[in-house]
C-alpha cells in the first residue's frame, strides 16, 4: 500500500510561497502591461517580501533556535529551508534588479524619471535643495553614535542612512552616525511633475549640512526588518484591549532578521550596523536599486501619467439591486450573489447603513477582520447603537497588520454602545457574516449576509471575492447559533446547515473528498483556493486522483500538493491565476454532491480548519450555483493568466498554441460591463438573470 506521508509527496510550503511572490514579480516582465502597472507588481512582490520576512523567516529561525527538527510533512528542518529561502532569494535578487530597471528605463522614454540626485540639472537640482531645506532638514534627525551617544532603537521597517565622518580639524578620527528619515516624509521626492529622486539620494547630498564640521566619507541607505509575529498568552489576559496594545508594543522591538543595503556599502559601515543587529551575513541583502520598492505605489498614482495604467474598473450595481426598493425587500425575494471587483461592493454597504436608519431594526450582528481606516460600515454600526438598535460586533483584533486599525473601531463602537467582543480565546474568528433582525408586523424577519472576503470596501475593488444574501431560515437560524456561540459559553455546539471550523468545515471536506471517490473515473472535484497546505485534505485528493477522480485545483499562492505524479496524483491538475486582481475567494465544487458547490471564508490550511472560527456555506439555489460553477470552468480554460504548477514544485506560464487567448480577468469585467449597458439602454426592459447572461456568453465557451 502507498505510504501517502512519504515526505517526497508533499511541496514545502515557504518555498511554494516564494514560487507564488515570483509569479507577482513576473508580471512586472509583461511587455504589453502599461509600464506603471507593471511597476506596481515590483510594489506588491516587494511588500508581500516583506512579511514574509516578518512573520514566516522568523518563525523559522525561533524554531532553529528552539532546536526543532521538523516541521512540516516535507520533512525539511527549519534550517534547510532557511538554506533555501536565502539562496532562493539572492538568485531572484538578479530578476527583481534587471525588472526595476528596465522599467525605469522605459518610462524615461514616456518623460517620467527615477533618478538620483546627481543625474538632475542644475535647475531641477536647485528645485531639490529648496525642498530639502524647508521639508526634510527640520524633520530627518541625525543621530551620532559614540560612547556618549547610545545606537538609536529603530522599529520594524525603518529606514535609515548610515555614515561614516572624519571631523575637518582632526581627520585620522573616523566616527559613525546615522540619519533616521521618517516614514511620514515621502520615499520619493517628487521634484516637478515629471521627475522624482529616492529621498535618501537628496539626504546624503545634505550630509554635511546636517553634520557641521564634518566631512562625510561614505555614507549608504539601509533597511531593517523585525520579527512582528505577536504571541499573547490569551488565558492570563484579564483585559484583551491592554495586553494586545502591549503586543503592538513589543512587535517594535522583535529580533531583527533582515538587513537592506545599498550595494556597494562601505565595509567598515556594515561592521557597524551589524554590531548592534546581529544579523546572520546571510540575511544582509545589497540592492544597486531603492529600498523598499514597496513605496513605488506613490509613483503609480501620479495622475498626470495615468494613460500608463489600465483603465480603472468600475464596479456594476446588477440586479436585482439597482432597482429603486428596499434592500430588505430584495433579499426577502430572492437570493442573491455578488461577484467582485466586477459588481460593486454598496450593496453590502447598503444593507447595514439601511439597517442602521430603519426603525424597524432590532439587531445588527457582524463579524469584523479588516475593515478600510474610514469604513462606511463601521459608521453605520456606530449610528445604529447611538439609535438603540442592539448591535453585536465581533472584532478580531488579532487580525495581522490591522490591530491598531481594529483597536481604534473596537473602542469607537463600545463608546456607542455596541456589544463589541474580542473573539473566542486560542482562535481567530476569520468567517464573515451579517444578521439583520427587524420586527415587521410583529414577527421577526432575518437578513443574511455571507461572504468569502472582508468587510473592506477599498479591498472589493481589487480582489475576486462572492458576497451571498439570503433570508432562508435555516440559514437564520444557524446565524443566530453562530453568534450565540461568539458571545457567550458554547460546548459542542454545531450548526446544522452552514459549516464551522474548527470542528465541521474539515470533516465535511473529507467526506465530500471520499463521497467522490465512490464514483469513481465520474468524479470531479474542483477546488479554489488562496492556499492548499493541510495534509490530510492532500492524502485525501490523493486517494481520490488515485481512485480516477477528475481533479482541479485552482490555488492562488501556496500549494503543497504534488500533481503529476504516477499513480498517485495522475489526476490533479494544478493551476495558480495571478493577474489584475488578486484572486481571493474560496469556491469549493463536488460533482455529486448536493448541493455541490460552496462558498468558503476557510482555506485549505490547517490554520484555517482547525485554529479559527471560519463558516462554509453551500448554495443550493440552482442558478447561484450554476454561475459560480461558470467561473470555475472559465478560470480552468485561462491561458493568459495561468500558471501550471509540475511535479517538481515548479511553476510554468500555461502554453496555450494556436487556443484563442483567455484571459478570465478581462472576460469577466468585459462580460459584467456588457450586461450593465445592456440593462440600462431600456430601463423598461424586464432585467435578465445574471446567470442565464453568462452561461450563454460565447466567450467562455
């Protein structure tokens, strides 16, 4: 019998993780991306880069340091995938440079430059001095360092210059200072409308002024990074609010694990630096190009160089919300599913600011994991508490990179009124849902909302996620259980219609796995995901693949699953679609099932379906079913935007020969667009239905 354990099996997940973040920075190689879109790629690999360091990195070099040999069903040691990571990244250091510059290189030719300081004019240079002198000089500190001058600490992410100074009176005496530039000053310097310099490029030419008396002998941009994983011991905290803030706190002064620099650095300056980090020589990465090319998101917005960018989507309201009725109204009729980026998030936003002013209302009840700094839903909730409607907000304040933003909303809807809980202790609540409760004619009617992404108006526009709205009772009742179960003490509980994790959303998978396998070469099994990691549910497509189940796997970022391989994973094909939007929803689709497709808040990772609160929902209307059934096929005959991953954990863009192009993203906004036109040139016109419209769209086929 085949030991499906055998570490041979299985894909380390950091390494799959990297091989996700090439595929990003691969789009910044497109030749027929406007050039600041493709710009915009270089930011987004360099800030998924790093938290990765952050958060992944150094939970690796925790468990080298506690002495852990495995940690994963691949079998590798912390310490060899450090190994890996490190050589992985200083051979794609060489991608990300050749990319930076070509870019850069082209949009000189479309009149907008990234240069340095010395590359200006005499003119642009005095236009750059005047700047420094009124906007940086008041506000960039330097710091000395020497037995009197303590090394300065310097948070996650800081960036810094440091120097090396001979005193003009007395030059065979070297010291060593630093210039902190705060974040709150830009990274760039835009000094016209055409041409911006790296600030640190006109800092360093500023040195001596900011260090009278000295002659400036070297002087080299840095970069650190911090171990920002927060541990909280939630059973020994009395006040979740205070021992969270403390953690914020800490997150500051985390080991450090990477250090930044400009190529070329002066030796004796990187002894310096090192001296007070402690860095393994390793993680030391010298760049000829800016740090933190995650900044360059200030470049792409400049307006007066938007015809470099795609055009912007504009998120379609379709029915059967564009009618002029009340929301209630229309989810008490029908169901109903939003697909974004390409229809617009307001009708979620909509339902809660309409349950907020309407007097019927008794209560709001919603989770809350990432919301936008000014969300019109949280506004809403604070209105309706300040009403007196009961309002009962979950708000994960353990939701990675947004704990200051949700402390902030957490302490805005208690000082309403609201009944704000921290989640349940040991997991994160990462399922998103919304009850509505109104009395109508004295009975009680419910509204539902269900969806696989956040809360996060700004994020709906640029990320594939499925809103549901639904009155069915059974899913009524199960909401109601749910935030019976957030509340207040609940053992055992279970709901009966929608799946929980951590108890019910794995189990089901598997089931629905083995269920499939009874029908054998007539299986198919369709799953889309962020991540696929949890082994379990890859012994159990394993099995399935084996059984001659048709397999597809449409998993964004990490897989762990080996396709390909003979008589285990023949069957599974795996593909990753990155592109214009980032691909986030969870659609999960057995054959014969029934109902056979559900939508998820849950990955396929352990974390998910076993360490957080996360809801599972099937949709049983037919034609909600039948049009997330159509995304699925459509995603699967993507040849623009797809990758197909091999046997060997290697990634390659699909070959599509002489097939026509399809490009899911473009044909699904294309095809959304139509329909919009379509139903508003005869406003007289009965609206159609969105999935008869799109199971009859010749471009899919």
């Amino acid at each position: 019998m085949t030991n499906l354990n055998n570490p041979k099996y299985y894909i380390n997940r950091e390494l799959s993780w990297l091989r996700f973040n090439s595929r990003v920075l691969a789009q910044s190689t497109l030749k027929h991306l406007p050039l600041l879109e493709r710009l915009k790629f270089l930011a987004i690999y360099a800030t998924n880069l790093d938290e990765f360091y952050m958060i992944r990195v150094a939970g690796l070099k925790q468990l080298f340091s506690a002495r852990v040999v495995e940690s994963g069903p691949d079998r590798l040691t912390p310490l060899q995938q450090l190994r890996e990571i490190r050589a992985y990244l200083n051979r794609e250091k060489n991608e990300l440079v050749r990319s930076y510059k070509e870019i850069t290189s082209l949009l000189e030719k479309e009149g907008l430059f990234i240069q340095e300081y010395n590359e200006l004019d005499t003119e642009l240079q005095k236009k750059a001095d005047d700047y420094f002198f009124e906007h940086l000089f008041p506000i960039v500190i330097p710091i000395a360092v020497d037995s009197t001058h303590p090394f300065p600490h310097l948070n996650n992410l800081s960036f810094a210059l440091a120097v090396k100074l001979t005193d003009k009176d007395n030059q065979t005496e070297t010291k060593f200072g630093m210039v902190r530039i705060s974040r709150m000053l830009p990274r760039f310097v835009q000094v016209d409308d055409e041409h911006y310099i790296p600030i640190e490029s006109l800092v360093e030419r500023h040195i001596e002024n900011l260090f009278p008396g000295f002659i400036a002998r070297s002087v080299s941009a840095f970069r650190v990074t911090r171990n920002a994983d927060i541990v909280i011991e939630e059973e020994e905290a009395d006040d979740f609010m205070e021992i969270l803030e403390q953690g914020l706190k800490l997150r500051k002064k985390g080991a450090f694990v990477r250090l930044e620099i400009q190529s070329g650095a002066d030796e004796e300056i990187v002894e310096f630096l090192n001296a007070h980090f402690k860095i393994f020589p390793r993680d030391i990465y010298e760049y000829d190009i800016p740090l933190n090319l995650g900044t360059l998101w200030q470049i792409v917005g400049n307006q007066h160089f938007a015809h470099l960018t795609l055009e912007p989507n504009k998120p379609k309201i379709l029915p059967p919300f564009e009618e002029n009725r009340s929301i209630f109204d229309t989810i008490e009729s029908t169901e109903a599913m939003l697909v974004h980026p390409y229809e617009s998030f307001e009708p979620v936003t909509r339902l809660i600011q309409s349950a907020a002013k309407d007097p019927k209302t008794l209560s709001i009840r919603m989770t809350l994991y990432r919301v936008e700094k000014n969300s019109p839903i949280v506004a809403a909730l604070i209105d309706a508490a300040n009403n007196g409607v009961q309002v009962t907000v979950m708000v994960e304040l353990k939701a990675r990179f947004d704990e200051e933003n949700n402390l902030v909303w957490a302490k805005s809807l208690e000082k309403a009124g609201a009944h704000v809980v921290y989640g349940i202790s040991g997991f994160k609540v990462h399922a998103k849902i919304t009850q509505v409760i109104r009395k109508v004619d004295n009975k009680l009617k419910f509204y539902i909302h269900l969806a696989t992404g956040n809360y996060n108006g700004a994020t709906a526009k640029i990320y594939s996620d499925v809103s549901f709205f639904t009155s069915r009772p059974e899913i009524a009742t199960d909401a109601t259980t749910f935030f019976h179960i957030l509340t207040g003490f609940a053992k055992k509980q279970r709901l009966k219609y929608l799946s929980m994790s951590p108890t019910q959303i794995k189990p089901k998978i598997l089931g629905l796995i083995n269920d499939e396998i009874a029908h054998k070469e007539g299986g198919h099994i369709i799953l889309k995901a962020n991540s696929l990691v949890d082994q379990d549910v890859i012994k159990a497509l394993y099995k399935a693949s084996m059984a001659g189940v048709k397999i597809d796997l449409i998993i964004r970022g990490i897989c762990c699953l080996k396709p390909g391989i003979k008589g285990i994973s023949d069957n599974i094909n795996v593909i990753s679609i990155v592109g214009k939007y980032l691909e986030h929803a969870r659609i999960y689709y057995f054959k014969h099932a029934k109902p056979n497709i559900f939508i998820s808040s849950a990955d396929l990772m352990p974390r998910n379906l076993e360490r957080r609160i996360e809801l599972m929902t099937p949709i049983e209307n037919e034609k909600l079913a039948h049009t997330l059934k159509e995304i699925l096929d459509l995603q699967i005959a993507d040849n623009e935007l797809s990758w197909q991953l091999k046997e060997d954990g290697e990634y390659i863009k699909k070959d599509r020969g002489d097939e026509k192009a399809i490009n899911s993203h473009n044909i699904l906004e294309s095809y959304i667009n139509k329909l919009y036109k379509s139903l508003y040139k005869d406003r007289t016109k009965k609206s159609g239905n969105l999935s008869r419209k799109f199971n009859n769209a010749t471009t899919i086929q």
